[in-house]
C-alpha cells in the first residue's frame, strides 16, 4: 500500500498536518465502540474518553510512533451484545474488567511471562493473524459502508484518488465528507449541533460501584476470554508491525504487555471501558499519514478536550461521523495492515501454516493460535522425518 514511511529523527515527535490527518486514523474502530458502550450501558462518557485520550497522550511520548490506543473489541462485543439482551453485563461489570486486564497483564508484562508465552508463537503463525486481523478490518469496513453503498463508496473513490498527493491530508477531506453526508442524511444533526455548549465536568470514579457480582462476570465472562485476541493482536502482531515500520524506534512484547496493564489500570479508576494496543489501529494512523508519537498525543488531547468540556454532547459530535464513512477509515487501514505482511513465509509449509492462522484469525484470534501452531507442529515433524530417512 504505502511503503515504509519516511521517518522523522529519532526522537522527535512532529505535528503537523499529517500527523493531525494520521491522528483520526483509527476512527473506524473507536466511535462505533464507543458509541455502544454509552448507548446500552450507560456509561460516563467523561470517564470513557479521558481514559482514552490520557491513554493516547502518554503512549505519544513514551513510543514516539503512532502507537495506538484502542477498546478491546471481544470485551467490547460481549459486553454491548449482551447488554442490549440481558442484564446480566452492566456498567460495573465493564469496570471490573479493566480493573482485572489490568493486573493480569501488568503481571504477564513485569515478570515476563507474555515473553515467553508470545516467544512460543512461530514467525508464520505472527504473520497469519496479522493478515487475518487485516482482512477482517477489511470486511468489518465492507459491511459499514454497505449501510448507505452510495456514501461509502463515493467516499472511497474520493480517498483512493487525493492519496497520491500530500498538499492537503486525505483524511480532513474525509472528515469533512463525512461531516457533509451526516448532515444531508440526518436533518435533527444540525440542531443537535447547535445545542452543543463546553460544560467541564471531571468524570466520577468507579470503584466503589463495583458490586461482588459485576467483579465476577468482568473477570469470568469479559477479562480472561479477550487474553488470547490480547495477546495476538495488541501485543505481538502491534509488536511486530512497529517494528518493522519504525525499526529505529522498535519495542518488545514485554514492554508492550506493561504498557496495557498500566493503561487499563488508570483506565479503570476514571470510569473508562478495557482498552489495549492494536496493530490495525497503528495501519490506520500510518496509512492516513502518521510517522510519530505526534499523531496519537493529537488524538488524545482531542480526546481529553471532549471529555471535559463536551462529555454532556457527546453523542451529537459523533453523529458527525456516519458509518459509511468510518467504514471507509477501517478497511484502507486493514488493507494497509495485511498487505505490510504479504511476505508470509519462505517455504510451502510456512506459507500454509500462514494461510490457515490468517483465515481462522478473520473470525477469531484465539483459534487462530491453536490452528496456525498445530500446522507448524506438522510442518516441522515432517521436516525431521524427512532429515531422518535421508
């Protein structure tokens, strides 16, 4: 898709116009989230985009590379599913999730288990959930343009055409698209609009409304079935995806463990939902023009902004986005993501065991591991049978 970036001297983090245009990379995944999260459970959207943008300004300058932050999405699909079905996923139960990711992955990350654990995981199989993760953005994107075809894809040819050049980032003459298509599709968004007044409100802790029961389905039912798309995708496949694109500026899974434990403590204690790093996350600040930790620190004090001053209106600025166009932001950013793994594997066997981690992880992360892992084990049996007889 883009190449490698050009990138800055080590050290700096720019803000510029294409670090302002790489900062809303990653909108595809954090609105519609978001926007769950406070439609079916009622969250504080105080607490839910301060910990997001304190979250993204401290990741800014501690990586000094367009290090994403992001909502976890198996916690965040069951908890919205299962809230707009039962009652059995509340608010509390979201906090007591964070709380608990939090401690097991600040764990993982300081004794250096998640090390050793992501150092079992073979290059194929790293591969494989890269691509899957990206052809995954790439339908999920699909399907939210389906919406409204017309918007998406003029959308998209409008962005495919102005990406050659570097004048004026592609991304504001998406935003504004975007804002434009909201506005003629929806007629009661000007006047939310014109409602919208700075408030500053400081979001409410959460701890203390935890009840014993929100604390055990946070941990059973949210916290440790999201471990394994944790681990693949917010700390190996982000891992790896840094890595290659800023090899000046590289990190470690275990760092990277640290830094999501960290995150989703102090999410936890300002009323935030889990969040984690994500390597699709990265492709969509990258690929919108983002080379620095300036791009996320953009995002967050943006973030920081809203969330103090403009939490009461909320849901009219993210009526500013539409679908369609969201949808648009995360399948070039899956794109961008899988095409940087296409180089999958040297020999027959690699490249299989590639394939079958990629398509199991389009659907889940966790299975992907098992599968991807069980062909290698094959592929290398065969390969010392082979070196025996010979």
């Amino acid at each position: 898709m883009s190449g490698e970036p050009t990138l800055p001297a080590v050290g700096a983090n720019r803000f510029d116009r294409h670090e302002w245009a790489g900062a809303f990379g990653d909108l595809g995944t954090l609105i519609p989230f978001v926007i769950a999260y406070l439609a079916l459970l009622d969250l504080d959207p105080a607490g839910v985009l301060l910990a997001f943008g304190l979250a993204s300004i401290v990741c800014g300058f501690v990586y000094r590379t367009p290090f994403p932050v992001q909502p976890m999405k198996a916690i965040g699909a069951v908890a919205t599913t299962q809230a707009a079905q039962t009652y059995v996923v509340t608010a509390g139960a979201v906090h007591a999730a964070g709380w608990a990711t939090g401690a097991i992955w600040l764990v993982l990350g300081l004794t250096g288990t998640a090390r050793r654990i992501a150092s079992l995981v073979s290059r194929p199989v790293v591969k494989g959930i890269i691509v899957g993760l990206g052809v995954g953005f790439v339908l999920s994107g699909a399907k939210m343009m389906a919406g409204s075809p017309w918007i998406g894809l003029a959308a998209l040819a409008g962005t495919l055409l102005l990406f050659g050049q570097r004048r004026v980032p592609v991304m504001f003459v998406l935003l504004v698209f975007g804002a434009l298509a909201g506005w003629l599709t929806d007629p009661t968004v000007a006047d939310r609009l014109a409602g919208v007044r700075p408030e500053f409100r400081w979001p409410l802790l959460s701890l203390p409304e935890i009840r014993a029961d929100e604390w055990m389905v946070g941990l059973v039912f949210l916290a440790l079935p999201q471990l394994p798309l944790t681990l693949g995708n917010a700390i190996i496949a982000v891992a790896e995806e840094n890595n290659r694109l800023f090899p000046d500026r590289p990190v470690t899974r275990e760092r990277v463990a640290v830094s999501t434990g960290l995150l989703n403590l102090g999410g936890a204690a300002l009323g935030g939902v889990p969040m984690c790093h994500g390597a699709g996350g990265m492709a969509g600040h990258v690929r919108f023009g983002a080379r620095t930790g300036g791009a996320p620190i953009i995002l967050g004090a943006v973030l920081v902004a809203v969330a103090l001053f403009f939490s009461a209106s909320v849901g009219a600025l993210l009526a500013l986005f539409p679908p369609p166009v969201l949808g648009v932001i995360l399948l070039l950013a899956g794109a961008e993501l899988a095409w940087g793994a296409r180089s999958i594997g040297a020999t027959t066997g690699e490249r299989v065991a590639a394939l079958v981690t990629a398509a199991c992880a389009v659907w889940n992360v966790g299975v992907a591991f098992l599968a991807g892992s069980a062909v290698v084990a094959v592929v290398r049996w065969r390969e010392r049978e082979r070196a025996r007889r010979t």
